[in-house]
C-alpha cells in the first residue's frame, strides 16, 4: 500500500477535497493519453506492415503517403483546382442543401403536425417517399441538373428533409396539452400557439435530427460529386480511385472527417446557446 | 343587458362524454346544475378522478358539453372566453421564457403593447414576491415559485371567472398553506368568481364560500354545502376552529360515502 492513497484518519477535509481532485485529473490524464496511445499504435502498426509489404501498400497505402498526399495537395493544389476550392464547394453544397431540406422538413412537419387532416391526407405518401432509398435519386438529379452544384444541393435536400420531417412532425404532436391550453385560455391564437408554443417546444426534437442530417447532406453533396461533377471532394475521391491513387482516396476521406467534425462543433455550440432555459444536464449544472 | 344580474357561471343540466379509444363512451360528468354567484368562491370535491375537472374545461370552453347547458355571464360558452383564467395541476408555466416573460404572455397574447405589458407583470411579479427572480428561468425555481408564476400569469390578465384545478397538489403540506393563503390575499378585492377543484377537503372548506360534494364518478353534484366561517381566513388557523370541525364532519359525511364507492370500484377492478 502506498502511503498517499490511504487518508489518515483526523486529515484535514481540504486536503481530502484536494486528494479528489487529483484523482479526477489522473483519470482525465489516463483516459486521453491512452487515446492518443491508440491512435498511434495504429498508425504506426499501418506504416511498418505497408512498408514491409505485409500489407499491400498499393491498396492501402500508408499513413506517411496519405499525409504527403495531403500536403502536396494543399500546396501545390489538385488537378481540378486548389484544395480549399475542392472543400468549399462541397461545404457549399452541403449547407446549401442542409438548409433547404431543413427549412422544408422543419416547415412540412409542424404543419402537418397541427393539422390534422393534412396529416391523415398526405401520411401514406411521405411513408412510401421515404421507404425509397433515396440516394438512388443522385443520378436521376445528374440528368436534371447537370454537372453543377444543383444536383448535389438536390441529393442533399432529400436526404437531409426526411429525418427533419419526421421529428418535427413528432415534436408538433408530442406538446404538453397544458401549455397549450394554457396558452389558449392566455388569450393567444392559433398561429401564436404555433409560433409560440409549438415551434419552442419542438425545438429540441428538431435539433436532435439537425446533428444527424448534416452528415446526410456531406452525403448528398458527396455522392453527388462521385457521380458526376466539375469540383469538389467527392470528385477528388473519383478522379484518384481513376487513377489508382489509393493515398488520394484516404486522404479526401480524412479532409471529409475534419470538416465533418468542425460543422459538429459549431452545431453543438449554436445548440448550446439556444437551449439556456432548458436545465442542465446531470453533472454539466453551471 | 343582464350580465350585471345573472350569476357569473350558470350549468344547467351539462353532461360530457367522451369516446375513448377502444370506441365506447364514457360519461365524466352528467346532469350538472350549479349556479356560482359574481365574486363567489366556489370549492369542488368529489372522490379521485370522478370527473371534477371534466367541470372546468367546460366553464373554460376548452371542451364543449355533449348535453345541457354551460353559461358564463349569461351568455352560453362558445370556445375560450376573455374573461376566464385557469390554473393547472400541472406546470402549464412556459419552460423556454423567463419568469417575466411568462407573466407578459398573457397580456401580450391579448394584443398589449410590450411595454405596458412589461408593467403588468412586474406589479404582478411583485405582489407574489418574485420580483427578485424576474430573469430566471422555471426550472431555477421551486415548485411553489413556478406555481406563483402561474397564478400572476393569471391575475395579470384580470380574469373575472377564475378555474383552478387541484392547483396546489403537487406541493408540499407547508407550501400548500401558504400558497392557499396567498391566494385569499390575491383574489380578495378582485371580484373575481372563483371555482376551486381539489380532494382535499380542508383546503375546500378553509377556502370556499360553498362547498360542492361531487357523487363518485360519472359526477353529478351530490349536495352543496355553505361555509359561514369569517372572512378573512388564514388557512392554518381556521382549520383548528370548531366551527371549521364541525363543517369538516358534516361534508366527509356525504363525501366519505363517495370515497368508499369509488375504492370498491377499484379494488372491484383490481379484483
């Protein structure tokens, strides 16, 4: 046994305050050293067996390739054009996208979430919409649309409108009877209660399938591009595997990660910001 | 015009049936006749979930009566009235706005100017002692503070007809009282009639200018009973009066019986 760990008995209440305290970062200490650890047990292990040809380093490339790749690409820029160009167009279609299909979902399912008997009317339908697998729909927009960003902003829309749709629409349904009653014997109408009691309360739903559905739109515009396109990430993923530049693969899969995650971020923050009159969470309390 | 000289409410014969799910209908209340005078307080007890509250949303206009009649004013209820305010069982107070916010609903929904409004409901805020708390939002609050939101986001709108459905139940004893004496002190010189729903007897009694006995559901009115106990009352030391005992004895009579009906039923059902 080791002396610090055990309290003696009469120990001042701050230094066991303290004690605690150091246990806690130790634990954090652990749990993102191990983290990184891993991280780069992995990376490592991927090098060493792609450079000693375990591993088919044709196929699978190799960590050190991909960053090369990276780095070449950023400076000296892709064959269509600079990489940020590349990431902007894809973000642009994205958010393009993400927006509509949200703006439409969010729209679509409070409406139908109030009135009834559009609900009942147009029900069966949005079911049978949303049992097709949608992304089929990717090169039907291509002929549509063309080459340009229209088609991946269409794509986009339609994988991002559903999920919003639906949990709209259930957050619509789902209010507390009492506020809107009491809401009603306040004196408001039935567009104030919309607005602002519905609208308020299904908020939280709707943001729960925000997070989700922008991943479907980076989908959408990603997938589009595969297809067919001029610019973008997606196109930098088809023009390598053209090529059989495996790095360049991995490597436009590892810029989607990043621009994936940092949209996350400024979701989560924004959410953050919306929702200060909801109670904190257990453990996060102020 | 005769609103000066009719009753504030007026049920006459009312009935309310619902269909349930499975399709059959179920009566809450049925044959209702009860007259409460402007500026009456009005408490209603009857047996859990005997249908007590079914009464309310008719007086309301949340709900419409399948049979007879439901006067306000003497004007026959058609959907929410301007004049009516409810208190609910549960917080009906808004989670996303703040204590001052939802004070101003009321008078803001109503077409009042913001800053009038912002008025009201500091004066309101004030007279329920929450002025302090004006920024925060309901859940840094107590129960018993959310429950005053709610009665000034009621008083704010000046209601002449005032529902309150079991109001104060999910408060704790202590609480209880002083939110109940809270509310003599609120009401009192407003003129407002008052219909007060609860199973808990004292608090009908210690409150109530009449005390109605609801029959084991589906409810009708079993027997109306007067409280002459002096006004003003504070709900904690009226109870322990004789005259306040004697009332009790004489009500739990008539309720006790609707009670003990109710439980066979539902150790019948159990069963």
């Amino acid at each position: 046994m080791s002396p610090d760990t055990v309290a003696a008995p009469g120990v001042k209440p701050g230094t066991r305050a303290r004690a605690r305290a150091r246990a806690a970062r130790n634990r954090r200490l652990l749990v993102h050293g191990s983290r990184v650890l891993l991280l780069v047990v992995v990376v490592a292990l991927w090098e060493i067996l792609a450079r000693a040809e375990v591993i088919d380093p044709f196929n699978f490339s190799m960590p050190s390739a991909i960053w090369d790749q990276i780095r070449e690409w950023a400076v000296h820029g892709t064959a269509q054009g600079s990489l940020w160009e590349q990431i902007w167009y894809t973000l642009y279609e994205a958010l393009l996208g993400w927006v509509l299909g949200v703006t439409a979902g969010v729209v679509l399912g409070i409406t139908l979430g109030r009135i009834r008997f559009l609900a009942d009317v147009l029900g069966p339908y949005i079911k049978v919409l949303n049992a097709i697998p949608r992304i089929v729909l990717a090169p039907v927009f291509l002929i549509w649309f063309g080459l340009g960003p229209a088609s991946k902003v269409a794509s986009a829309v339609v994988l991002v409108f559903f999920p919003v749709f639906f949990n709209a629409f259930q957050g619509a349904r789902e209010v507390d009877r009492n506020l809107v009653n009491n809401a009603r014997i306040l004196g408001a109408s039935n567009r104030r209660v919309t607005l602002q009691v519905v609208i308020p309360s299904a908020t939280s739903w709707i943001f729960t399938s925000l997070h989700v559905s922008f991943g479907f739109a980076l989908i959408g515009a990603i997938v589009g591009e595969y297809i067919g396109a001029t610019k973008g990430l997606g196109l930098l993923v088809a023009a390598s595997q053209g090529t059989f530049n495996a790095a360049g693969v991995y490597a436009a899969m590892a810029i989607l990660a990043v621009v994936a995650l940092l949209t996350e971020g400024l979701l989560t923050f924004a959410e953050r910001r919306l929702f200060r009159w909801r109670p904190a969470e257990a453990g996060t309390e102020r | 015009m005769n609103t000066d000289t009719s009753p504030a409410i007026e049920l006459r014969g009312a009935g309310k049936a619902f269909r349930t799910p499975s399709g059959t209908l179920h009566t809450a209340v049925r044959e209702l006749d009860l007259t409460v005078g402007q500026g009456e307080f009005v408490a209603v007890v009857g047996p859990t979930g005997c249908g007590k509250s079914t009464t309310l949303t008719l007086v309301s206009g949340l709900e419409e009566p399948t049979d007879g009649e439901v006067l306000v004013a003497g004007e026959p209820v058609e959907g929410i009235g301007d004049k009516v305010g409810f208190v609910f069982q549960q917080d009906a107070v808004f989670p996303w706005r703040t204590v001052l916010s939802n004070v101003m609903a009321g008078p803001r929904f109503r077409g009042v100017a913001k800053a009038e409004a912002k008025e009201m409901a500091r004066a309101w805020l004030a007279r329920v002692g929450l002025s302090a708390f004006e920024d925060r939002y309901p859940h840094q609050l107590s129960g018993g503070q959310r429950k005053r939101v709610a009665l000034a986001a009621t008083f704010v709108n000046d209601p002449r007809i005032l529902l309150m459905d079991e109001p104060f139940s999910a408060l704790d004893v202590q609480t209880r009282a002083l939110m109940s004496d809270e509310l003599l002190d609120l009401w009192s010189g407003t003129g407002a009639s008052v219909v007060f729903v609860t199973h808990d007897l004292e608090e009908s009694i210690a409150l109530a200018d009449r005390v109605v006995v609801m029959t084991a559901g589906p409810a009708t009115v079993k027997r109306i009973f007067d409280i002459d106990l002096p006004r003003p009352r504070k709900v904690e030391s009226v109870r322990l009066e004789p005259r306040f005992i004697e009332i009790y004895r004489e009500i739990w009579e008539s309720l006790g019986e609707e009670v003990r009906i109710t439980r066979e039923r539902g150790a019948a059902d159990v069963a």
